[in-house]
C-alpha cells in the first residue's frame, strides 16, 4: 500500500508482469515491422518508462521522437486536448507507430490519430500499455495493448495523479 498526495494506492500490474507482457508487444513489433523503418512517436508524459523497455527489445532500424499533449487534471479527464508539440518530423508516407501509457476514454488518441492522419503517413498503429475498455468513448483501433484494466484510476510506471507517482517501478490502483 502508498499513499500518494490525499489517496491511497494498493499494488495491481507487478514489475514482471509489466516486463513480461512489454517483451512480448516488442516481439510483435519487431515481426510485424521487419524490413521496415517505423517512427515512433512516444507521447510524453505518461509513456516514457513504457516506451523505454519497449524499443528496448525492438532490433529493427527505427525513429523515435517525442511529442506532448494535454492531460489529465487530478483524476478526472477533461475531454480537452491540445496541439501536438514537437512534431518535428516529416512522417509522410512513415510508418508511425504512436506509444501512449493508457487509453482511457480515448478521446486524446482519436484526436492526436486524426491530426497525424491529416500528414499522410502510410500507416499509423497504436501501442498502449493500459486500456480501459469500459471508459471508452470513441472507438479506437489499438494494435498493441499491454493490459485491459477495470475503469479505476492507476499510478505507477510513467502513470501519474498529479505529478506524483511516476517513478514507481508498477502500477498501483486507487483503493
Ligand atoms: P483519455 O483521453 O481519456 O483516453 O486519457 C488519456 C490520458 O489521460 C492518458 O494518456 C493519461 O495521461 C491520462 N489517464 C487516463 N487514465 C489514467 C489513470 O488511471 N491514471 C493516470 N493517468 C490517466
């Protein structure tokens, strides 16, 4: 058990599960991409330690970048998002693979899909750690996903509430 800021968090996706489950999304990757370059585009903040291990395991030639949207305010989504910022490269005709830490209601990765489609890359995937099917309000097709979870708030593992939680090596759930 942790606390973190007002609430309490119990242990729910281990370090191993996590490394396990992140080894074989890698694999599907390499397999499916073979012969390819892909351009990964990680989405900051939350997908950093996700898509550290990720590439980690991913022996084909690659890009990866970096790029930033609005998030969450406390616990509750806002619905809103923002520009895509540092999007420097040119990913027409790519093969864009874009790694996000969880899709919740979806509503920031149909935004940040239709914004990158509008740039005509040749193909563009989704590689999530988290999903929450039940909040899902939009549909979204995700081709990597590392966890269905329950609709309840999670910290750990890149995740944040409010800042805080990042760096923790699992993912905890709120009690
Ligand atoms: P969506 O637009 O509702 O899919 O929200 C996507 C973003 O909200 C994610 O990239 C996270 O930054 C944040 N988020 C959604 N659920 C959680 C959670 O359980 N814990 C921490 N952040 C979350």
């Amino acid at each position: 058990m942790i606390n973190i800021l007002d609430k309490t968090f119990v242990p729910f996706i281990s370090r191993q599960s996590i490394e396990n489950r992140v080894l074989e999304l890698s694999a599907m990757i390499s397999k499916d991409y073979e012969g390819r370059c892909p351009l990964f585009l990680v989405v900051l903040n939350g997908a950093f330690l996700f898509a550290g291990e990720l590439v980690k395991h991913i022996p084909l030639t690659c890009e990866i970048t970096f790029i930033r949207l609005s998030s969450y305010s406390q616990t509750e989504s806002t619905g809103k998002v923002k520009e895509i910022i540092g999007l420097d490269n040119n990913i027409e005709n790519r093969d864009i693979i874009i790694i996000e830490d969880i899709v919740d209601t979806g509503l920031t990765i149909a935004q940040l899909l239709k914004q990158i489609e509008d740039k005509k890359p040749k193909s563009v995937e989704i590689a999530t750690l988290l999903h929450k099917p039940e909040a899902l309000k939009t549909p979204v097709a995700m081709r990597y996903i590392g966890f269905e979870i329950e609709n309840k708030f999670v910290v750990g593992y890149g995740l944040d509430y409010d800042g805080i939680g990042r760096n923790l090596d699992s993912i905890y759930v709120l009690a």
